[in-house]
C-alpha cells in the first residue's frame, strides 16, 4: 500500500447524527447551510435529500470566514479569499440533472497573506472581513493584500501581533456596526492574559465599548430589532439591551459556541469541541462541560429551546462560521474540479444573446 493510501485509510471518518426534525425544518424554510471547519479543513454544505439529511464536504485549506448569500459565497482560508459566484444554468447540468438548484463556482482567488481572517459579510459594496493578526477591519482591492479600514482606538499601529484578538463583525444596513474582541489592550497577543473575562463589544462607528467582562465573544449579529452574540467561553446566546446595557442569556449549549446567523424565528449556531490547550484553559464551557460537542445547533430565539441539532463525530471537531443560503434547498460548492472549471463559462446577459446556438 502506497503512503497517500494509507494516509487516506487512517483518517477519522466525516461522520454524524442529528434529530429527525432536522431535515424538515430545511426542507419547510427552504434553506441550506453552508458551515467551516478550519481544523478539519473542510467546508460543508447541509442540505435536505429526498427525506435524509446530506452532508457534503468540499476541500479549503483552513477555511474560516464566510460570507454567502444566493448569488456569492466568500471564503477565508490560510492566506486567502475565494470568492464563487452561483451560476445556474451550471447547477441545471450537473448530476442527477435536476436536483442542484445552485452552483457556486471560483471566481477570483485573492492573495492576503496569513492575516488569520475571521468573520466576513458583504456590504453594500464590498466585502469586509476582519484581520485577526493585523487587528482591524478591511476590504479589497486589486492591488494589495488588504486595505485597511478600522481599527479599535487602543490598537495604536498596525502590527502583525494579534493585539486583542479582533473576531467577530456584525453588520447593520451594508455598514460595519458591531465587532467583538477577546480583550481590550493594544499589547502583542495580550488578550490571553484575560481571556476568560476580558472580553468586549465594540460600536464601530462610535468607537464606544458597548460591554465588557464578556467570555471570549463572537459573532454580533443585529436581528429582529435587537443586538445578539455570543459569549463563546460560556458556550451560549445571548442579547444585548443597548438602552440598559443589560446582557440577557437566551440559551446555554453544549460547547464552545462560534457562528451564528438566523432566519425566521430561529438562530443557527455552531458548537466546537474546543481541544484541551493553553488557548482554551480556565474558560467556563471547560470547566462546566466535561464532555463538549461539535455540530450545529437549532434554537428557537424566542422561547430559548433546542429544538434540532446535526453532531459532527470523529473528523470535525472544530466549526468557524455558519451561514445560511435562503431559497436555495439543494446547492452545489466546486473547490478543485478542473475538468468542470474549464468547460463553465459565465458571460454578462448582453453578450448571450451573441452567442450562437
């Protein structure tokens, strides 16, 4: 046996389980998930099929941010930007003709260099993503690896020291409004001296910090008129009164919570196992959970209650983001198919109609 053979023979299996709803509450909303896993290196697409619920890997090395809606998915990997488009009249061709009612194909692939890139969303006009090392808020261009755009007013120089461990980005009307820090200090990685508590919420525009005390948050969202986020390190959702201050626990799960987006009445969550390292120790979720799950987690925001959940086993252990496709039941992700790439072609609408049939 040849060593890629038995590499290959000896990796862990993508396995999981999940409760029966599941699959009924994509096939009812007409969703699918699109969910990161940077250690397992994966990207995963969780779709309803005929009744039983599909989980389809494609290959990304370490893929963490996503940005994703019908028509475009970006993906932050190790020192780069993938940006798909969704093309489909490809999606129509692909086997079994007729299931695929979206293909996300490459478009551009742009170049950052190891900035360990954090959470994504489109804007009106662009895409904003956190750079984690360089502890600020950029976009793209053609030219450079990055464009600088924020930073917290106690990050005093751009430095590739991951200062206070910038995380999380929430948006409000196509505009950078919320992120999330592991601590507030413009030291080199000196949020880990208090990572279990140090933690804050940050208005973008005001540059006020909204809360602190925070355990390792992540993922701000604005939603149904109110702030959400979650407070990683305790493992749970919660809601932030902006008026009071007051932070309002929703819900407690069963791991390290990190990836969060919403439709309808329910919120979508990732949980990670979290590995036992320095990192990690000294937080909540490990002292009070023995045993930690990975997966995703549906709760329902109103009432607070779990009501579905896909647990990953074996080779996932760790989940980034978790985005959801709205009216997209059945897509399609293609990573390194070069057979496929070099036959799709997607011209604008006004050169198709100088196409000859």
């Amino acid at each position: 046996m040849n060593d890629s053979a038995s590499e290959k023979k000896e990796l862990p299996p993508l396995r999981s389980v999940h409760t029966s709803n599941f699959t009924e509450i994509l096939e009812q909303l007409g969703i699918s998930l699109v969910v990161s896993t940077y250690q397992a290196g994966k990207l995963i697409v969780v779709r309803a099929d005929n009744g039983k619920l599909n989980t389809h890997f494609r290959v990304f090395q370490k893929p963490m941010g996503l940005a994703a809606d019908r028509g475009r998915l970006a993906v932050g990997t190790a020192y780069q930007i993938w940006e798909l488009r969704n093309v489909p009249a490809v999606a129509q061709k692909l086997e079994p003709i007729g299931k695929h009612d979206a293909c996300y194909l490459p478009r551009n692939i742009q170049v950052t260099g190891d900035i360990d890139i954090h959470e994504m969303a489109y804007g009106k006009e662009e895409l904003w993503f956190v750079n984690t090392r360089f502890s600020c808020l950029c976009t793209l261009d053609k030219a450079h690896s990055f464009i600088p755009r924020w930073r917290p007013p106690f990050v005093t120089a751009l430095a590739l020291e991951d200062r206070c461990h910038l995380n999380g980005l929430g948006m409000v009307e196509g505009r950078p409004k919320y992120v999330t820090a592991l601590g507030e200090t413009g030291d080199r990685e000196g949020w880990r001296e208090n990572k279990a508590k140090g933690g804050i919420l940050i208005d973008v525009e005001s540059n006020e910090i909204l809360q602190r005390g925070l355990s390792m948050p992540h993922s701000p969202r604005w939603y149904g008129e109110k702030l959400w986020l979650l407070e990683s390190g305790n493992g749970s959702l919660a809601t932030v009164d902006l008026s009071s201050g007051e932070r309002q626990t929703v819900a407690e799960l069963p791991g390290f919570t990190r990836g969060l987006d919403f439709y309808g009445p329910l919120a979508f969550i990732g949980l990670s196992q979290v590995r036992e390292t320095a990192v990690f120790s000294g937080i909540p979720i490990t002292e009070r959970q023995k045993e930690r799950i990975c997966g995703v987690w549906v709760v329902n925001i109103q009432s607070g209650e779990t009501i579905a959940f896909l647990k990953f086993e074996e080779a996932v252990q760790e989940i980034f983001a978790v985005r959801v496709l709205p009216g997209i039941r059945f897509p399609e992700i293609i990573d390194f198919d070069e057979e496929l790439l070099a036959s799709c072609y997607a011209l604008p609408d006004e050169a198709l109609a100088e196409v000859a049939r």
